[in-house]
C-alpha cells in the first residue's frame, strides 16, 4: 500500500516538476511522510488535490496576469467571454475564487451553457499546466448542408421517398 500510494504521488505530480525546486521538494517530503506514517492512498489523494491547486494557482499567477487576460487569452472570433459581460462579473478579478468556479455558480449568473462547459473545461486544462493560447478553440460552422445523410445531396432527394417540399433529382 505504501508504495502504491508513494507510485500515485509521483505519477500524479511529475507533470509539475517544473514550476520551482520548492515543489520537487514538497513531492519529497509528501514521499517521506507517505512511507514513514504508513498513510492510506485516500489520504494520500486529499494531500495532493490541496497541493495542486496551491501550485495551480501559483502557475496561474506566473503565466496569466489576471482572470480578465485568461479569458482574452481563451476567447477566439466566435467566441469572446472577454466582452461578455456576466462572463467578467462570474469569473471577478481573483484567481482563487476563479478556480473555485462552478457550473451553477456560474448559472446563478446568467452564463450561457456553451459558455459554462468551455470556461470550466478551459479552466481545468490551465490549472493541469497549459498553455490558454494552445489549447483554445472556436465554435463548430453550422452545417451548410442539412438532411437525411446519403438520401440527401445539396439539399435534393437523390433516393428514398420524397417528403413534402423535397425535389427528385
């Protein structure tokens, strides 16, 4: 069980290895205390979701400025939850309660469900270490063509049944 659990630390945590040399320490320390106490993995897990979001936090404070550049930073043309503004009131001007964000604080808000799923879903990919210009991404084109798939090409009828307002080829 103790080396299940000192494994889990070091799987779980190598992704931040290079934020500082006070974080590989920590790792050490939390390894040492994992075997010398003999502690359970549930334990274990509770230390390190703590440690992570000191460290998210920390990582958020050194590459974004404030939540107001991390949502520019997210935002693309389709898309801008900078200029939205219950987007700005929900997310405030603080990096610890933005990252204690919900989906129904959120609600509470007035943000839309679109805008809820990709502000978490980026929130969560920023605070495991990337980088907000990389792994942003815009809203799906709408569908030049809609139908029934192969029955229907560039909106006529090429076999089946023909519905009302449809054209045979």
């Amino acid at each position: 069980m103790v080396l299940a659990a000192s494994f889990y630390v070091e799987q779980r945590l190598g992704i931040w290895h290079n934020i500082s040399s006070i974080f590989i320490q920590t790792i050490s320390q939390i390894i040492y205390v994992i075997k010398t106490y003999n502690l359970h993995i549930l334990v274990v897990r509770i230390l390190l979701t703590t440690i992570e979001s000191f460290f998210a936090a920390i990582h958020a404070y050194q590459t974004e400025p404030s939540p107001i550049a991390f949502l520019e930073a997210i935002s693309k043309t389709r898309r801008n939850l900078a200029e939205n503004s219950t987007c700005v009131n929900a997310v405030g001007e603080d990096w610890d309660a933005m990252f204690r964000l919900t989906s129904e604080k959120l609600k509470g808000e007035g943000v839309s469900v679109q805008d809820r799923k990709y502000l978490l879903w980026a929130l969560e990919k920023y605070r495991q270490g990337g980088n907000p210009r990389e792994f942003a991404y815009d809203i799906k084109k709408k569908k030049k063509v809609r139908g029934w798939g192969p029955r229907v090409q560039k909106g006529i009828r090429v076999r089946g049944m023909l519905r009302p307002g449809e054209r045979r080829a």
